[in-house]
C-alpha cells in the first residue's frame, strides 16, 4: 500500500518544480525521487500519477515525465465564436446541474437525489465487481441488449408484465428515460406529465423537441379526470408517471384510480411511460405492483433502476415494453450506447442475487424510516408551518409548502448561506406553480444531523415563515 504522506509529499516537491518550470522541461526521474525521497517506485508513480489527471505533468513513453503546457498557453484561446455557432442553451440545463450539484463541504445536505454514502452498500457492491472484474468473460461484447439473466431478473420483478426479450439494460435510469423520449416522440409532439414532476424528465422532454404539458396530481396521484380530458384536447401519445412515491411530492397513485388511469391511456391510444425508480424506497407497509404488471395491450413502457436504492455508480436500469415499441426501444439504446459495460453487468447480477441486497433493503428501509423521522420531528420544532399534510409513505423527500408570496429561489439561496442545502420547487412544474414549495431530502444526511440543518433553514427564511399552516 502507498504511504499517503509520502505521495502528498512527492506532489508538493513536483509541483513547486512545475510551478517554476517552463513546460516541456523534463522532471526528475523515477530513480531520483525513490533516492531522494526514500520511497518506492509505485509511491513515485501514484504521485506522478496524480499530476498528470491535474494536467499539470504529461508522461512521454521512455523518456519520463514533463511539465505540460499551461492551458493559457495552448493555442486557441478565443472561444467566443462558439456562442454565435450553439444558439441560446436548452431549457432546464441549468436546473440539472444544480440538482446534481455536490453541497459545499460544511454545509448540510437536504437536497439530492442519491443516498447518504452511509446507506450505500459499498463493501458489497465492490466485492461484487472485483469478482466480476476477474472473470474474462465479462469483458466480452455481450448481447447489445444486455446479460439474458440480468434482464430475467428485472423481467421477473414487473410482476410478470414483462419477458426478459422485452427488457433492455441501460446505464442508469435518465439514459433510460432521454432514450425512451427519443424513440417514441418526435419533435413538436406532447408529452403529458404529473404536475409537479420530475425535474429530469422535464429536461429530457425539452431537450427532445417534446412540448410538454402538466396534468394535475393530488396525494393519490395524477387526477384521471384531467388526464382523459388532456388527452383529448392535446392528441398526446405519451404520458410520463411516476405511481409509486412520486419525485418531488411522493404520492403514490390509489388502488382506485389504477384503472381510470389505464383506462384513459388505452382510450386515448397512447403510452404510459412508468417511472419505476421508487420500488425498492417504501418505508411504510407494501408498495403496489407496477402498472405494467397489468397491461395486456402493451400500453406500460417501464422503467427501473438500480441507482436510487444502491450508489450513484451502479448506473444499471431496465427499460421495458412488448411489441413494435419494444424493437424501437431496443434499437435506440443500440445506437446511444451500443452496450453496458460488462462488468457492471455482472457485478450487478451478483449482488440483486445475493443475500446481500435483501439486507440492504432491509436496513435501508429502517435506516430512512429514521431519516424521515428526524426531519419532521425538526420540521415541528422549528418550522411547524412547513409540515407537511400528506407524509409520503415512501421515497426520498419531503414536499413542503412555503407560505403564499415566497420565493422559494430566494429561499434556497439564503439557506445556502446559512449552512444547508435544500432544492426550490419551480423547477419541478412544467408550468406556472401554483404555489411556492421546497423539496426536502431526508436522504442525503443523518438523523443527528436533521434538527441543525432544519434550525438553519429557519433562521435563513426567518420567523415570518413560522407562523399558522397556510391554507
């Protein structure tokens, strides 16, 4: 193993050498450092190692390490023709980047999409793929369409609405779902979605050319109502739903609006696009089965993914559907991708198959149960208003309502400066918002961390957000 010290040590002595040096001048040599630093070949090459992903060395092949050229150094240097040539940015690109931003280290984090790396199952997750990095099978060119037995697995868990011919592997769910978007829709066509919905499909949608139009939702889901009628009045073929713990307002859609829901997808002769990321997050009692576990007609295009429940890096998802729309799909994906690594695959497989995932689900689940508890309890204590009515019983967030006039931009930006990250709700609306919200991630810090991250969102918007629940 490297000694850290020895390699941060190594970097310092290099990079003052860099720093003074003009580029292309040629660096002590792996021999000199060992001798004078008292350390080992491997110690050496880490730290140079380092340097060249700082671009600040450049190695050349027998001849050993160089100062790079400095970027204001390198030709080209005016870009400004490049704002002519791309036009005005897409929509939504500056809203993405923010919600995948990484909180400042001294902040707290009530904002993300992904779990606390306390929750991630990482000692399984990389004993799974170092098994799967050394099998040489599994750096082979598989099926395009990805590993027959991973695609079984996520077949088996739609309940039976789908076969594993009718499944393809992606790198992750938003890959999933910008390719599902591209192969189904053109250009100018609709796309329905819940309002509020995810941020990330709203950005998907945009981006593909899809004009995209709100149907409201309410703690049991979208409204079936309004969906018929938006389908009538826009000629849509697809529609974007999230059933099951919906992202950002967690409703869950009713055992009773199940059926109008189809119903009114089949009767329009369209696409339920099923955002399946919420399956393995429900905390209190069972989650229902997926749409496409009833969908004989092959209305349900179905979407999962394994980077909510897990980490970040496992960026596996299964996109499904039956028919010419499934051939369509799976043509898409060839020719964004051409395949998933491997690997990944593998390691992926191994650890669903695993009495390793079952735990995990298990701990998970308890794990934020608490979460969840610690920040309504906060919430009550120092911010009562903003408690929310309906307690999603599943998911990662919280979705609360700020009192009528607020900005809730404004908002987001005075919690930053008092130490904790939280996420405004506009961006989540296709539309105007009907009123000011926050999303609250329960997710991304610990239970002990909750009362202070809530206590400086409180002083950040001040005792006038404190007083009676707005209607």
């Amino acid at each position: 193993m490297n000694d850290g010290s020895a390699v941060d040590r190594i970097v310092h002595h290099l990079g003052v050498l860099v720093a003074t040096a003009p580029p292309g001048t040629r660096l002590p040599s792996v021999r000199e450092l060992t001798a004078h630093h008292h350390v080992s070949p491997v110690t050496v090459a880490e730290a140079t190692r380092r340097l060249v992903a700082q671009g600040l060395v450049e190695t050349r092949s027998g001849r050993g390490a160089f100062v790079a050229a400095r970027p204001d150094e390198r030709p080209g240097r005016d870009l400004s023709w490049q704002t002519v040539a791309l036009g005005p940015r897409r929509d939504g690109e500056d809203q993405m980047q923010a919600l995948l931003a990484l909180p400042p280290a001294e902040a707290i984090p009530l904002s993300g999409g992904y779990l606390d790396p306390d929750l991630q199952p990482a000692a399984a997750l990389g004993a799974a793929l170092a098994r799967a990095a050394r099998q040489p099978a599994a750096w082979h060119r598989g099926p395009v369409e990805g590993r027959a037995d991973l695609r079984a697995w996520f077949a088996r868990e739609t309940g039976g609405g789908l076969r594993a011919e009718d499944i393809v592997i992606c790198p992750g769910g938003q890959a999933a779902l910008a390719s599902t978007l591209r192969a189904l829709g053109t250009p100018g066509d609709t796309l329905l979605v819940e309002s509020p919905t995810y941020l990330g499909a709203l950005a998907a949608a945009r981006a593909t050319g899809l004009r995209v139009v709100p149907v409201p939702a309410d703690p049991d889901g979208v409204r079936p109502d309004h969906l018929a009628a938006a389908f009538a009045r826009t000629g849509a073929r697809l529609f974007y739903c999230q059933p099951l713990h919906a992202n950002p307002h967690g409703a869950t859609l009713s055992p009773a609006r199940r059926a109008d829901v189809a119903e009114a997808v089949r009767d329009a002769g369209a696409f339920l696009v099923e955002d399946d990321y919420a399956r393995d997050l429900t905390l209190d009692g069972e989650a229902p089965p997926p749409l496409a576990a009833d969908d004989p007609d092959g209305h349900v295009v179905y979407l999962r993914s394994l980077t909510k429940p897990a980490a970040p890096g496992l960026r596996i998802a299964a996109l499904g559907a039956r028919g010419p729309a499934g051939a369509r799909l799976r043509a898409a994906r060839l020719l964004d991708d051409f395949f998933v690594a491997g690997p990944l695959q593998q390691a992926a497989l191994e650890f669903l198959t695993a009495p390793a995932w079952e735990r995990h689900r298990r701990t998970l689940r308890r794990e934020l149960r608490d979460r969840r508890a610690a920040l309504l309890a906060a919430l009550d204590r120092h911010l009562p208003a903003l408690v929310p009515r309906h307690v999603p019983r599943g998911g990662l967030h919280l979705w609360v309502r700020l009192p009528d006039g607020t900005d809730d931009v404004a908002v987001t930006a005075a919690a930053a400066a008092a130490g904790v990250t939280v996420f405004p709700g506009r961006p989540w609306y296709a539309a105007e918002p009907p009123a000011p919200h926050l999303r609250l991630t329960y997710a991304a810090a610990p239970p002990e961390a909750m009362d202070e991250a809530v206590r400086r969102l409180a002083v950040a918007i001040g005792d006038e957000f404190s007083g009676p629940e707005p209607s």
